[in-house]
C-alpha cells in the first residue's frame, strides 16, 4: 500500500513474538513525527492477514479502586494457565497534567517480570485523538505478536471509557464497594457499554458493603434494555477481590462464556467490523481537522472567510460551503 519500509526486520520478529521488538514497534506507533508515522502505518498495514486474534479486554475504574491490583492479580492468574497478556493503558489525564497515573513502573511488578507478559503504561501526553490512534495500533501489534489477551485499562473518565470500548471485544467496569445504596454516581452511558461489573475489594470488613453493592447494580443492569450481542444473563455484576483473589476464575469464566457465544452467533465479526469502519471514519475526521489546523493556505483563508462572515459579508453556511469546496480541490 506505501512504499514506506518500517525499521529493520520488525514485522518478522514481532510476528516471532520478540518482545523487544514489540515495545520498539510500541515506541513508533506512539511518535508523532512525521516519517515515525509512516513507518508505523506501513508496519501495521505489513502486520495485516497474519489470523491472530486476542481477547480484547477494556478495564475501566476510577483511581483507587483497585485497578493495578486487579489486572496484576488477574494476570498473574492468567498467565499461570498458560497464557499471554499484554497490558496497555489509556490515561486521558496525562494529556493534561503531562503526568500519567497509569505510567507508575512500580505498579503491576510481578507481572511486568513475567516471560509471558508484555506492560506498556499511557504514553505523557497526547491529544485523545492520537492516544486512541496509538492505542488501537499497540493492541493491533500485541495480537501480532501472538498475545491471548490484551488488557486495555483506563481511568473513569467519560470519554475515554467509550474510546475504549471502540477498541475491545469486552468492556469490564471495575468498582469498590459503595457506603450507602447510590449508585456512585455511574454514568449511564457507562453502564450502557459495561458487559461485566466487578464490584472489587469484596473482603473483610468491606465484603457485606460489597455483596450489597452488586445487588444494586444486578439490579440497575437488569433495568436496561436487553441487547441483541448478549446471551442470557449478560451484563452481569460480580464480586471480586484482587487482594485475595476469590472471584477472578469466575470473572475470567464469565468472560470466556460471553466471548464464545458472540463467536458463535456471528457478534464477535461484526463488531470488529463495525470497530474498524468507525476508526477510519475517525482518521479521516481526525485528518481533515488537522489539515485545518496546521495547513497555512487553509488557515488564511479559514481567517479571511471568518472575518467576511463576521463583517456580514458572507452567510456562515455560503462560506463554510465555499471553504468545502476548497478543500475538495
Ligand atoms: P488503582 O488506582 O485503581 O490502580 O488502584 P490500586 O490497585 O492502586 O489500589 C488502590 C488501593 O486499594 C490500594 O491500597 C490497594 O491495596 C487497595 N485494594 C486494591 N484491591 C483491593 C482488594 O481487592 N481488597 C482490598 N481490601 N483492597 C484492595
């Protein structure tokens, strides 16, 4: 498709499951230089058609609940039965403070040490536009390198919560045990998107407040409309404590079930289909603002046109339409 060439033997080795190869691939997909970005397309296009396919999984919580706990007891567990899992992080706030919470290298450290498992915390930094850009590609080059499955984990922040969801086969909406019987203030559209609720920290003093806490939102979950892709009993609100470990082989069971049943009734393509169709709706968005942004001809004219519309000259729409047009040629 270009006639780009990525660096060295990436691709191979990436497909070989090098992990060091993986996280300079990583690296590139994150650069926003120019010929950086080239290489990296030319990459993930090089990477398509190799049949792999990991279990996506979007992990979302807001901080404090236990999310680092969570994926390093998870994916410990994961990994002693054999599997690889890669785990990538979506921090919308770093792109603010320039600080990522999800960046700490002390968090997950006995799984950051095993063989089979591949961590990679939010890049400092970034428009949201390019985070689910890099994002999208890293869980493209983690399924590449033959990983099982691919943890993708955000804080609870809107915006980035439906990003992810964008990008992942299941979504998991972790969450701690709540004092009293509100619904901690869980966005709709949140739990709209959530296919499993685990409600964490289910032990000593905090397990009744727990148990209590996932009767609400079993409650609250069945009050939604039933969607088509899920089978019977789905989304479903479970206990869990990352702290001793009871009810992670369960939540793990609960996703395999509802991973294989949308297998099996033809859920599971379309969704990538559809996932694929909206991101490439999204570059071309994301594409032609920038070039609205940064393009010098664009911007004088986009200026001039802004000043005719606001001397009364122009109708908004006679000049947006004109501005179309432009960009058309
Ligand atoms: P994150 O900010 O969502 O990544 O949360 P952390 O994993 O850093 O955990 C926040 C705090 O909650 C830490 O003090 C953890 O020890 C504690 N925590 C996490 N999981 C559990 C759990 O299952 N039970 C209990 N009791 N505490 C937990």
């Amino acid at each position: 498709m270009t006639d780009v060439t990525p660096p060295d033997d990436l691709a191979p080795r990436i497909l070989a499951g090098d992990r060091r190869a993986l996280a300079r691939a990583v690296t590139l997909v994150e650069s926003t230089r120019p010929d950086h970005r080239a290489q990296a397309t030319a990459l993930i296009d090089g990477l398509r058609g190799h049949g792999r396919q990991a279990l996506r999984i979007g992990l979302s919580g807001t901080p404090g609940v236990g999310k680092s706990t969570f994926i390093e007891a998870f994916g410990m567990a994961l990994v002693e039965a054999g599997l690889k899992v890669a785990v990538l992080a979506v921090d919308p706030s770093s792109s603010r403070s320039g600080g990522s919470i999800l960046g700490d290298k002390t968090r997950m450290e006995r799984l950051s040490r095993e063989r089979a498992a591949f961590i990679r915390p939010s890049p400092s930094s970034s428009h949201l536009g390019g985070v689910a850009r890099r994002t999208r590609e890293a869980v493209a080059l983690c399924e590449a390198a033959g990983f099982d499955v691919v943890l993708v984990e955000t804080v609870g922040v809107g915006q980035s919560e439906t990003m992810v969801a964008e990008m992942c086969d299941l979504f998991v909406l972790l969450l701690a045990p709540a004092g009293g019987d509100e619904l901690q203030g869980v966005k709709r559209g949140i739990m709209e998107i959530a296919d499993l609720i685990l409600v964490n920290k289910a032990d000593g003093d905090l397990k009744p407040a727990a148990t209590r806490t996932v009767a609400d939102y079993a409650g609250a979950l069945r009050l939604l409309r039933k969607r088509p892709q899920d089978p019977e009993g789905f989304p479903k609100a479970l206990p869990v404590s990352a702290v001793t470990g009871d009810g992670l082989e369960g939540a793990w069971a609960e996703m395999q079930t509802l991973a294989r049943w949308r297998k099996d009734h033809g859920w599971w393509d379309r969704r990538r289909a559809e996932q694929a169709a909206h991101w490439f709706e999204e570059e071309v968005r994301a594409g032609l603002l920038s070039r609205l942004r940064t393009d010098p001809e664009i911007r004088t004219a986009m200026a001039e046109m802004a000043e005719s519309v606001a001397g009364g000259h122009l109708t908004p729409d006679a000049a947006a339409a004109d501005m179309l047009a432009r960009l058309r040629r």
